[in-house]
C-alpha cells in the first residue's frame, strides 16, 4: 500500500485548478489513471508485474499525452497495415 503523497494543506491554492485539470483530462487518460491506481493499490501483486504495469502506464500516458506522430495519419496506417501483414 501506498501512502499520501501529498495533504490538502499542500495544494489548497491550486485545489481548483488541480480539480478542473483532473475533470477535463478524465476520459482521455481514464485506462492511464484505472491501470495505475489498480497496480498501486494491489497489495498481493507480484513485483515484476507491478513494474511492467507501471510501464505501461507511463507509454500509454506518453502515447495519449504527447502527440509526437512522425508520419501523417494516412501514411501511418499504410504502415501499421504493412507491418500487421507480415505479422500474420
């Protein structure tokens, strides 16, 4: 189990904002948040697995939170569908 990281006392001028952030980013980062408060909040979780959820949620954050495509959407396609066709 994990214990607070911070108190009420230590946020209470950015309360609002903090809230209003959290909100408006819910549904982009919801599968981020789920994995992470259920990997931290497991206490029977084996290691390894802790860590590879953690890691998971730190692409999965990255990925949603950093739009850093390197090919236009139709290009990327063509090239997801051309690595998936020699994979299967």
């Amino acid at each position: 189990m994990c214990g607070m990281l911070f108190e009420l006392r230590d946020v209470r001028s950015e309360f609002e904002t903090l809230m209003k952030n959290w909100f408006d980013k819910t549904q982009l980062l919801e599968p981020v948040f789920e994995t992470y408060f259920g990997t931290m909040y497991n206490p029977g979780i084996y290691l390894h697995h802790k860590f590879l959820s953690l890691v998971q949620c730190v692409e999965s954050y990255h990925r949603r939170a950093v739009r850093n495509c390197e090919l236009p959407p139709d290009q990327a396609e063509k090239r997801t569908q051309e690595i998936l066709s020699y994979a299967f």
